[in-house]
C-alpha cells in the first residue's frame, strides 16, 4: 500500500510526507501567464530528509519539464545528498544542496518562457518508476520556478 501524508511545518508552506511507495510521482503545473516573458526559470524541488529516508539512495529520479502538449526536457536527479556508489564517468545528474533555511533543493530544470505562442500550462514532473525499491522518508515542501537572475519573488507549486 503506497501513502502520502499531507500536513504542515510550522512557519512553512503546507507538506507532504512520503511512506512506503515503490513507484514515485511528483506533478506541478503553473499558468504561464503568471510567469514574467523572456525569462529564463530554474524549478527546484524543496525537500527534506526524515531519519528513516531510503530507496532513493543511489536511484536517479527523473525531472521532465515541458509545455501540456510538447515533449518538454528530461534531466536526471538524485534526493540523496550522499554521492558514494555512483559509477565514475556516469552522468550523474545532480544532488540536492542545501539552503540557508534547513531545507534541500534539487535542481530541477533550466527553461527559457518567451511568451506569445506558448502560453498555457506549464508541467513539472518527477518521478522514479524504474527500480521498484520501497521508499520514504521524503518530507516534499513544494516545487519553487524562480527567474535564474534571482530578481523576482520566486512562485510555489504546491
């Protein structure tokens, strides 16, 4: 039986807890006419770790981006700070850092918005369904999309 507990940190946005899911989803989606033109975004996956976190150690976590209706973009991430047992020379995508405020983030994707044509809805994914290994211990705050530069308030996906 898979579960997802949500609730709330306290001085924090709304959470999710992860316990015990062999297949692994994650889907954010944002209107794009909320998001400035010509910009280019980073989404990142907030997140933290509870003393029991497994089944992602050495897993990679798909990342897909993309417009509803398009192919979008893949990128290979990990939740598992710890870079050990990773095959040298692989592409190893990238692993969490962390922020000022305790929580991780894992870079997401890199996209540029230029408007006009391809305004409607953006889709983010995350997923691991490959391995089949039992998983929890991820506390999910959100998705934060914020312009690369910094200079705009960053948007949360919850």
């Amino acid at each position: 039986m898979d579960f997802l507990i949500r609730g709330q940190v306290p001085g924090s946005a709304p959470t999710g807890l992860l316990i015990d899911v062999c297949w692994f989803q994650i889907v954010g989606k944002i209107n794009t006419s909320l998001m400035p033109l010509m910009t280019t975004y980073v989404a990142h996956l907030v997140f933290k770790l509870t003393h029991n976190f497994y089944g992602f150690d050495n897993n990679r976590v798909e990342a897909i981006v993309a417009l509803v209706g398009s192919d979008g973009q893949t990128r290979t991430v990990y939740f598992h700070p710890n870079q050990q047992g990773i095959v040298p020379g692989d592409n190893h995508g990238l692993f969490p850092k962390m922020r000022e405020d305790g929580w991780l983030e894992s870079e997401l994707c890199e996209f540029f918005y230029g408007g006009s044509d391809e305004e409607g809805e953006l889709s983010i994914t995350i997923l691991e369904i490959h391995s089949g290994d039992l998983k929890q211990g991820l506390v999910g705050q959100g998705i934060e999309i914020r312009p690369k530069n910094g200079e705009i308030t960053a948007r949360r996906l919850n």
